[in-house]
C-alpha cells in the first residue's frame, strides 16, 4: 500500500482576506437591506440571474482568471474566500455557479483559443450560464458506460442520446456534455469521449422536467435527437474527454459548497439557541463545528492545489465524501435538537423550521450529485493503493 499521491497541506488564508471577507458581508448586508436579497428558507443553490449580474459586477466570477477573457487575475484563495461568505450566507449564486466554477475553467483549460474569447467574457459578466453533461438514463454512477454518441457528418457532428439529472438546464444556455464519438478500445472504456459545446435551445434538443421531493424543477433529462454541432464547439481533442472530465470533476467536488449547503441551517439553529444553550445542544453544536473546521481546511488545501495548478481529483474525492456525509449529518442532528430540545418547543422560529423541512427533502441529494460515496470511495481506495 502506498499514500505517497496524497497530498493536503493545511494553508491558512492570509491576513489580508479579511478585507475581502469583509466586503462581501458589506454586500450580502447592503443588498438584503435594499430588498435585493430574500432571506433563505430552503438550502441548495438559488438561482437568481439578477443577483448574479450583481455579484459579476463586482468582479467576484471568473475570479482567477486572466484579464484578456474577462478574468480579474486574483488568487484560487481569493476565490475561495468570496465563495465561502456567499455560500454562508445563503445567496443564489445558481444562475452562475457551474459555469464560474467549471465550465470556465474547463474552456480555460481545454477549449480553442475562439472559445475563450467567445464564451469566458460572458460568463464573467453573469450574462452567460451552462450547465454539466455526464450522467445519462441506466448508466448510475459507471460514467464510461455512456451512451449518447456524436457521430462524425459534414462541418461537425450529429448528436443522439439523452442527459439525466442536469441541473438547471431548463435556463442556462449552454452544456458541455460528454459523448461517445469513438468505440471504446478493448480494455479501456474510457477511450473514445469527446466533449462537446451544446447550446441548448438548439433543433433536436428537448429539456423534461423532472420535480424533486423538495417541489422545484432543479433537475431535468436533456434529450438529443439529431442535434448538429460544428467542429468549432468541440471541447479539447476529440477522445480525450474522459481525461479532461477527470480534471473537471476536481472542481465541482472540492468547492465549499459540499459542506456549505446546509450551513444556514445550523447557523439558524445556533441564533435560535441563543448564549445558553441546553448542555446537550451545546455538545452536539460543538462536534458539528468541530467537523465543520475539519472539513473546511480540507478544502482549503485543494483550493491551494488548484493555485498551484495541481490537478488534486484523490484529495477533492475524500472532500466531497466527508463533506457531503456531513451536510446529512447536520440536518439529522439539526432535527433531533429541535424536536428534543424543551428550549425549542412551541417557539415561533419560522426560519428554521422552513430550513428544516426544506433540508430534510432535499439531503439524500447530498451524497449522489458529484459522484456517489460508493463511486467517490472507489476513487480513493485506488488512489491509495488498495485496489
């Protein structure tokens, strides 16, 4: 067995942040004391093209990169500073997300040099949204068993299959999916995956909805029927998808919102429970921050990863299993404190009662969306050298 892959340096944030840190709080306050804010009374990502605008404006989207694509050139912990504050305190960054954390950088990385000039400006200005193309009908978690297929014809190429579980794809614009463009060599499944630029109003592209338990539409099934697609929307070398969807996937499962999406709800309990807690509240609020810190510094070392430019996927796969474990666990203790503890009983929280019932719908969607503990776990298990 060897763990020499594995790497988290535990970085503190410099000093200096604390000017940002205090700048977002000065925006989430302003702009909630202008009614430009509502208050959250579910967890999970709201999504508000407006508020994003706002938020680009300030040049907090496409934070990291360079200037010539609309990118401010800060620091991966800058970033991470303004995400953390957003996120803890509830603002819809949805209309943004996936494009400033993944699909920018995903173009960045591997996209033509008419890609980032066409697609990255725009999404730093909050004017432009994507959404992800990896899950598919009957194929769970095993992503190289993938059947939507693009088939080589005249200037590009033609598109069939179907999406499951994309998030928001109903008002973004673009997808970046992942189909099968070649057959997969023997012994190597992964072979033979290109992505591809989708835009999503496009012939042949047909969006259904699919309502969760918590009663919204976050998630569809993105059906393609002979949608044509140029050369120019192919993403990186054709065949070398599964390799960059790796490098992607080590954005989407390292960020604070794996630990961060149901943080409002222990925040409010916390208020409810005012400076003198129960002994028993107060023992399980203190493991829970405990975790919490953990978690978090966790995630910091891969922010710094990323900094360096690093490609940290074993390190943002035992992030995102923690992290995620954790977000439940918060909501379970959340609920037996409010149901137990005499200090709530009969009181008028309504903002954490409404937290509550909306977490507790929506917290078995913690460990599934990114890759499930199963899928992460095998990751891991093969990045240590025990499988």
């Amino acid at each position: 067995m060897t763990v020499s892959s594995l790497h988290l340096e535990l970085p503190a944030l410099p000093g200096e942040l604390m000017a940002l840190r205090r700048e977002v709080r000065g925006f989430v306050a302003a702009e909630r004391a202008a009614g430009g804010l509502p208050y959250p009374d579910k967890v999970g990502l709201g999504f508000s093209p407006e508020v994003s605008r706002r938020i680009a404006a300030r040049g907090w989207i496409g934070m990291t990169w360079p200037r010539r694509y609309g990118g401010h050139e800060r620091t991966a912990l800058e970033r991470y500073v303004v995400t953390e504050e957003l996120l803890a305190a509830g603002v819809p960054v949805g209309a943004h997300w996936i494009s400033d954390r993944q699909s920018g950088p995903v173009l960045l990385k591997f996209g033509t040099e008419a890609q980032k000039q066409e697609y990255l400006p725009r999404i730093a200005r909050g004017e432009l949204a994507f959404c992800i193309g990896m899950s598919e009908p009957d194929s769970g978690s095993d992503l190289a068993s993938l059947r939507t297929s693009g088939t080589r014809v005249d200037g590009g190429w033609r598109i069939n299959g179907a999406k499951l579980w994309t998030t928001n794809a109903h008002r973004v614009d673009y997808m970046i999916a992942l189909v099968r463009t070649a057959r997969a060599d023997e012994g190597n499944r992964q072979s033979g995956l290109t992505q591809i630029l989708i835009k999503l109003d496009s012939p042949g592209v047909a969006i259904r909805p699919i309502r969760s338990m918590v009663g919204v539409q976050d998630f569809n099934e993105v059906v393609f029927q002979d949608v044509f697609v140029s050369d120019a929307d192919v993403v990186g070398q054709p065949g070398h998808g599964w390799n960059q969807v790796s490098a992607e996937l080590a954005y989407e499962r390292s960020g604070p919102e794996r630990w961060l999406s149901s943080f409002r709800l222990l925040a409010e309990l916390v208020q409810a429970a005012g400076p003198r807690p129960s002994d028993a509240s107060a023992m399980e609020i203190g493991r829970l921050f405990g975790q919490l810190m953990a978690v978090r510094q966790i995630s910091l070392s891969i922010a710094s990863m990323l900094q360096a430019g690093k490609t940290p996927n074993l390190e943002a796969s035992i992030a995102k299993d923690i992290g995620t474990r954790l977000e439940q666990e918060i909501v379970r203790t959340v609920r037996s404190i409010v149901h137990a503890d005499a200090l709530f009983e009969g009181a008028d929280l309504p903002a954490l009662r409404a937290l509550l019932a909306s977490a507790q719908r929506y917290a078995p969607a913690f460990t599934i969306r990114g890759g499930t503990g199963e899928i992460l776990r095998g990751v891991i298990a093969r990045g240590l050298g025990l499988r």
